[in-house]
C-alpha cells in the first residue's frame, strides 16, 4: 500500500510541475505575456513600456556559445530597424551578474533592455515562455502579438523589412475626411454590420459621404478598424511645418503622429506637441481626423 501511495504522490508532483512550468507552448497568434525584470543598474523594466513598438524578446546567456555567435548579426539588425520602431528586450539566464554585464559590453548589444533575476534556468520569465534551450527567440508586434518564433538573424530581418518598408498600411486611424495607405491597393470598407460601403483601388479614399461611426476597412489580407469622426466646425491650426522640438496648435486638440509607413509614433490631447525625441524626416500630423505634413529637423 505504501508504494503504491507513493508512485501516486510521484505521479501528482509531476504533472504539478508540468502545470506550473507552462506545458502548454506559446505560439504564434499569442499574447505575449506581460513581465517585469530587473536590468543591470537594478531597476525595474516591463515589457508593456515598449508597447507599440515590434520587439524581439530575445533569451540567451554569458555562457551560451551560439547567443554568443549570433550576437553581432543581431546588432546589425537592431541598428537597421531601430530607428523604424523596432526593439530588442534580452532575458538573461545567467546566474551571476558580472559574465552577464561583460557579456553585453563586449558584445556591444547596446539597446537598453536587458533583464535577468540571476536564477539560471530557474528564470521565471523563461518559465513563463516555456523556454527549455537558448538561444530562442519571439517577435512581438505592436499590439502585443507573437508573430515569429525562434527565427534566425536571417529570416529576421526578412521579416522586420516587409514590416517597416513593404507592408501596406493605412492612416489615421480616426478620420475626418479622408483615409490614406502607405501604397495603392484593392480595398473594401465594412459598417459595423459587415456590410461594404464603399470599395475601390487608390491611395487615398475620401469618406466624407460615411456617417460618423466604426467601420472596419479591408485590405491587403488583413482587416483594420478605423473611426469616421464629425469634421470641427472651427478647424484647429498649427505651426510650425518645418519643427526643431515642437509643435503649437490653435487650441486643445486631439493629434496622432504618423511615419512615412503609416506607423502611429504618439498620440495625445494637447496644445502642445513635444517631438523632441522623433528622428528627423518628414511625419504625417493628424489633428482632429484632418492630415497635415511636418518635417522633424
């Protein structure tokens, strides 16, 4: 009776652990789930504060070899894309600060986040992805889904290519007047019934004849949503077009920035515009469903 009982106690503490330790694997189509680390200086980062921005979470160590070799062609990507929105959040299962630290300052991995708890293959954050070797790898996009697993630098950079310069896209996301894509495409706008109101080929469409509202537009293999806003009877002005740190607006208004991609780069109600932080080119300025160009000295 007592082996018995204790093959039963084994057998329970086994699929304990298989339920706490993540059997089931994170794939792609996923949430990414949320976590917060501490980097080398001690403080506290989350993966939520890079949310709008495409990120690979990236899981190595000191002491994996292939993290290691992989390493430089992972720094030729990060400062290809970086600069469209693209982000590196490393996870470190090392168990001692020091390798860690040297490691990032020999290999030059110069993006700013980078966590580990110190507990080795104890991680949670590993855990939680239900890691089980390294290097490995997930590409999360800017809504927070896992779009690409274990892809190597290769594919990678494939894949944030067609992202950031070949994929359509469409902007803003609240209109007044018009709806621009990023390139000229088939599409299909839908009522909040599904039903199509208004499709056609272009590069801009104009939707003043739509009723304010939620509509979802349908283009290039995927479906997007967009609100048709009431047109301000006293327009809001701006200036200036060519801005070094800011932007003024007439009054308080409701503004979305977008890159040449069609990308969303900050959003706000205010008077005032700080842009101090945005790479110069050119910037599409929506204030109040109305597009506007800047240029960012």
């Amino acid at each position: 009776m007592n082996r018995v009982l204790k093959i039963n106690v084994v057998i329970i503490l086994l699929m304990t652990a298989n339920f706490c330790f993540g059997s089931i694997t994170l794939q792609v189509g996923d949430i990414a789930p949320e976590f917060t680390v501490t980097d080398p200086s001690g403080k506290s980062i989350s993966l939520s504060s890079l949310k709008g921005k495409v990120v690979l979470i990236d899981f190595w160590a000191s002491w994996c070899m292939p993290c290691r070799m992989a390493n430089p062609e992972l720094v030729e990507v990060y400062k290809k894309f970086q600069p469209q929105g693209f982000e590196i959040f490393s996870i470190s299962l090392d168990s001692k600060k020091e390798p860690w630290v040297n490691a990032i300052k020999n290999d030059d991995l110069h993006w700013p986040n980078h966590g580990s708890d110190l507990k080795g293959w104890e991680n949670k954050i590993a855990h939680l992805y239900g890691v089980d070797a390294i290097p490995s790898t997930f590409l999360v996009d800017e809504k927070g889904t896992i779009i690409g697993k274990d892809i190597d630098e290769y594919d990678l950079e494939k894949k944030l290519n067609w992202l950031f310069f070949e994929q359509v896209n469409y902007y803003p996301h609240a209109a007044a007047s018009k709806i621009y894509f990023t390139s000229e495409i088939k599409f299909s706008i839908l009522d909040a019934g599904g039903v199509p109101v208004l499709k056609g080929k272009g590069i801009e469409v104009d939707i003043t004849g739509l009723p304010p509202g939620d509509y979802a537009i349908d283009f290039d293999k995927k479906k997007e949503h967009f609100k048709k806003i009431k047109t301000s009877q006293s327009l809001a002005t701006f200036y200036p077009e060519r801005v070094d740190d800011k932007v003024h607006i007439s009054r308080e208004a409701e503004y979305e920035i977008y890159s040449q991609r069609g990308k969303i780069v900050k959003k706000g109600k205010e008077i005032e515009i700080n842009v101090s932080e945005l790479p110069t080119g050119v910037y599409f300025l929506s204030i109040e469903g109305t597009i506007h160009k800047i240029y960012k000295k």
